[in-house]
C-alpha cells in the first residue's frame, strides 16, 4: 500500500494537494458572491446600469462615481484574493493571467454572470485537455475553440444582445 501523503488527498489513483480544494471552495463562494451581487441587489444593478450606458444613469439618477469606484473596489479584492489563492502553488508573476481566461468570458458571453463562469470553466477543461494532443499548441486550441464558438453564435454561449437584456 502506499504511504498517505501529509496535504494530499487521494482519490482512487488520482492525488489532489488540499491547497487545489481551498481554492476551489473560496472561488466557488466567490462566484456566488459575485453573481449574488449583480443579479439580487440593488447595488449591483447601479453597477449594470453605469456600465452599460453611463450618461444614461445619471440621468435618472444613478451615483456614477461611487458605481465606478465600487467596481474598481470588487476588482481589486478578487484579484488580491486570486493571487493569495495562486500564490503557493505558482511563481507569482505580472503574467500569471493569460489570454485563455479573456476567451473564457467571451466564450460565455458578455453581460452574462454564469455563461463567464460555464466559460471560464470550459476554457480551463479544454486547456487541460489540449495536453494530450499536444502540448505547444494548448492556446492555439483553446483559440480555435472560441473561434469555432464565435463564428457560430457571435454573443457566446450564454451572450444576450443589450438590447434583450435592457
């Protein structure tokens, strides 16, 4: 039998290092937590609203400003957030972030919460996967991929026109 391993959890023959499901979890809650936000309070749709047509907002009344400086604020806790989470496992570096996770929000389609999600989701399975094919050539099928996706359905997968969202 083989040792068990301090931090690793076994699955069958699969080994999964505890940090992988911390990760895991705070992402989920913070998923929930974003889509809470924008799609059941009020401060997140003063958010939509600002991004979508800001002068529009202000004119029947939306605190532009503080909608912007709450967006900024949120963004900057996620990504405080994702490189403590990454920090451990990777070489934290300006280029941690790659085109393949901006090809997961335009698969899912823009202006929609779960389709970032299901895309982003989609996008890391793929690039995963893509290493048994090859291993160079893993952002190239990714690419193709969203190509593919865009070519057939221009808004993602789970993209609305603005107007059928308004």
């Amino acid at each position: 039998a083989d040792p068990i391993v301090p931090g690793v959890l076994q699955i069958g023959e699969a080994y999964l290092n505890y940090q992988y499901l911390f990760i895991i979890g705070i992402g989920g809650l913070l998923m929930f937590g974003v889509y809470f936000l924008f799609e059941k309070t009020f401060i997140g749709k003063i958010m939509q609203a600002t991004a979508q047509d800001r002068y529009a907002a202000e004119l029947i009344g939306v605190p532009t400003m503080i909608a912007i400086a709450c967006t900024y604020m949120i963004s900057m806790i996620l990504s405080g957030t994702g490189g403590w989470l990454a920090a451990p496992l990777f070489l934290v570096s300006q280029t941690l972030g790659s085109m393949a996770q901006k090809a997961g929000i335009v698969l899912g389609g823009f202006g929609s919460i779960k389709g970032a999600i299901i895309g982003c989701l989609t996008i890391g399975l793929i690039e995963s996967f893509s290493v048994i094919i090859t291993d160079s050539y893993k952002d190239a099928i990714v690419f193709l991929v969203l190509i593919i996706v865009l070519v057939v359905r221009p808004t993602g997968i789970f993209g609305e026109k603005i107007s059928e969202k308004a």
